[in-house]
C-alpha cells in the first residue's frame, strides 16, 4: 500500500479515535494529520510518530485547516454533532457544523483535488418503509420542518448531494459511507453523560451506572441494528485503501443487518449483563425499565424512525466486507471497557 497523507476532521471522536489506532497498527506507511479540539479518547496515540494532532476548531479557523488538507492525501471529515438530543435543542448548532463547516470543507476537498471520504448517516433514509434501506434505490423521506430533529439529516443529505454534483460535474474522487449506530468503547463519556444527552447505548450504561431508570422512549418498540466499531472501522479502511477503485464516487451502508434488537429488548439484555459486573451489580439490580413518552423526553419537535436496517450487499460485493461481531459479543467489549 502507497505511502498516503490521511487528513481526520474529528480525529478525537468515537469513530476517528477507533479509525486512526487501527490505521497506526496496521498501516505504517500511511501518516495521520488529526484535527480536534479535544484529545481525551487519542491520548493514547499523540506520542506515535505517524500521528500529527492539531488542536483546532473548524468553526473558526478553516484557513489552519485548509493549509493542513492541502497537504492531504485523502480528508475524512467525521466532526459534527450526532446527538438526538442536541437536534432538538439546538438545531442551529447542528446545521453550523454538520453543514455549514463540513461543506466548506467539501469545497476544499474538491478545490484541492483531493479524495473526499464523508460520513453520511442512516438518518438520510428518515422515514423511509423500506423493509431494507438501499443506497442507490431508497427514498430519502423526513417529516415536516416543526420537527427540528430533521435538521442532522437534512443536513447531511444535502451534503451527500452536494459531494455527488461535484463528483458528476468536476469527476471529485469521493466515497460516502452511511453509519447504522456504530457502537464501541469512547462511543461517549458515560461517568459524566449528563441526563438524556448521550447515544442509546451510552445513555443506558450511564443509567445503570448512576443507578437512574431506564427510559424507553415511547415503549422501546423502535429497532435498530448495532454494529460493533471494529467491523465498521474494517470497512472504513477498506475504502481508504480502494483497491482498484472499487469504493471510487460509491455509498456504502456500513451496518450489521443481523443485529437488529428493538431499544425494549437492547436495555434488558444490558442491565442483566451489568448483574454480572462488581461495578454495576447493586444499581443494575434495582433499576427499573420504565415507559416515556417522547414528548416528555425530547419535547415536542422530536420524531422517531420506527425500524431502520441497512441492505449491506454492495459492501459485501465491492469492500469484500461483512460485519461479524453480535451485539451480545459488543456489549461485553464495550462493558469490559468501562467496569472490568
Ligand atoms: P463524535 O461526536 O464522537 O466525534 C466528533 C468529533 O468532532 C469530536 O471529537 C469533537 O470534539 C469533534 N469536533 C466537534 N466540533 C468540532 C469543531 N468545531 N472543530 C474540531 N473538531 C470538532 O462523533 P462520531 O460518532 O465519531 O461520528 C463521526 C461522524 O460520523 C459524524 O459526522 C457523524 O454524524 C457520523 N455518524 C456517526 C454515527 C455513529 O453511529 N457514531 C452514525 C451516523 C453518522
């Protein structure tokens, strides 16, 4: 494999953290310029020679930013707000980074004539019916504009369409990759996750943890497949490598069709595990799994997608990819990670 300049946005997150301790592992040859404003979960990894960290903020300082991508082989631009509950809170906030800072970046990307490798979401599909949701045949389908928590994915789907335009109208070498709820350790801050603001499966833990209730939004009937953050990032490396192109102007669900649970039966499977650790045994014994409702939880702007699972077949078919990891398998990692 070619020696490559790999340019993360983001760096410092969940997926960028994971991502770049597989690419210093197993890609010496390749060189990481990390751009975050915070290094807590790449500790780690600042000491190692092939990974540059710059303390940045996008929001303000995009010519820093530029000066580095023109350096870059390939920009994967992961910083954004991905947060439910910060959609319905501040939506502004959402659309400042998630679209208006990302799209200056995909200006660059493409002024520069460098490889663009951009998280899209599965939040694009919305509303979606499909049994399956496929990247090229799908329906891209939100609610009405009073429910701000379409704001992430109205964001990113344009995005998507802007990055597409350019690889029609200036031949842009790009890959776009659609996350179905990527999950791991450094997933989020669960010692101090504040009431309501973490993902499902932080914000559970945190609950156990804190020995609060449980929560089940509307019931928990709504199903999501999980994938655990070591399939997903195989698959992220893959298309870094792009062997013989085969990820070049493609979208890519990046999901695990054979771990769909609803949220009701996520939360059970996680607090009998939590008996199982010293740590958590006491409060996971005497929480409770109750009901909410959604307006009560995230107000009245909020929406939710009942099923969402990804057709993987064109991962299969051109990354050579399949997830492996169960969720069971998953949650011991991640639960290990924290309490062993
Ligand atoms: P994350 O929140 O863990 O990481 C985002 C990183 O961006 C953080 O380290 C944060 O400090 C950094 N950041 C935020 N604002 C910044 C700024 N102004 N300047 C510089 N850095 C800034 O998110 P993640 O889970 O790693 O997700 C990465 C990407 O993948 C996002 O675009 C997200 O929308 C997308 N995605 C993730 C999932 C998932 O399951 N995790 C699902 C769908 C889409």
């Amino acid at each position: 494999m070619n020696a490559m300049n790999i340019l993360i946005i983001g760096a410092g997150g969940f997926i960028g953290s994971h991502l770049s301790e597989q690419i210093l592992k197993n890609h010496q040859q390749w060189k990481i310029f990390a751009i975050d404003i915070a290094s807590d979960k790449i500790k780690h990894l600042l000491a190692d020679d092939n990974f540059n960290f710059f303390n940045i903020n996008i929001l303000t300082s995009m010519p820093l930013v530029e000066e580095i991508l023109a350096k870059s082989d390939v920009v994967l631009p992961l910083a954004a707000i991905a947060n439910p509950s910060v959609y319905v809170k501040n939506p502004l906030a959402v659309f400042e980074l998630d679209f208006e800072a990302n799209l200056a970046i995909v200006k660059l990307v493409a002024k520069y004539q460098k490889r663009l490798i951009f998280p899209s979401t599965s939040e694009v599909y919305g509303l979606c019916s499909d049994e399956k949701f496929e990247e090229e045949t799908s329906y891209c389908v939100t609610g009405p504009v009073c429910k701000q928590r379409w704001i992430y994915s109205a964001s990113k789907q344009l995005l998507d369409r802007v990055i597409y335009a350019h690889g029609v109208r200036d031949s842009l070498s790009y890959t776009l990759f659609r996350p179905f709820n990527f999950i791991g350790s450094r997933l989020d801050d669960i010692f101090n996750a504040s009431y309501g603001s973490s993902r499902v499966i932080t914000q559970f833990l945190s609950n156990i943890y804190h020995g609060n209730d449980i929560n089940l939004v509307d019931g928990g009937g709504q199903m999501r497949c999980f994938i655990d953050i070591d399939d997903a990032v195989e698959a992220i490396l893959r298309i870094i490598e792009n062997e013989n192109g085969c990820a070049e102007q493609q979208i890519f669900n990046i999901g695990n069709p054979g771990n769909l649970w609803t949220i009701r039966e996520l939360a059970h499977i996680m607090v009998d595990m939590a008996k199982k650790y010293d740590k958590l045994a006491d409060s996971a014994n005497k929480i409770t799994v109750r009901n909410v409702n959604s307006r009560e939880y995230y107000g009245d702007s909020y929406q939710d997608v009942s099923r969402r699972v990804p057709a993987i077949k064109r991962a299969q078919e051109l990354l050579q990819w399949t997830p492996k990891i169960s969720l069971e398998e998953s949650l011991k990692k991640i639960m290990d990670f924290y309490f062993s």
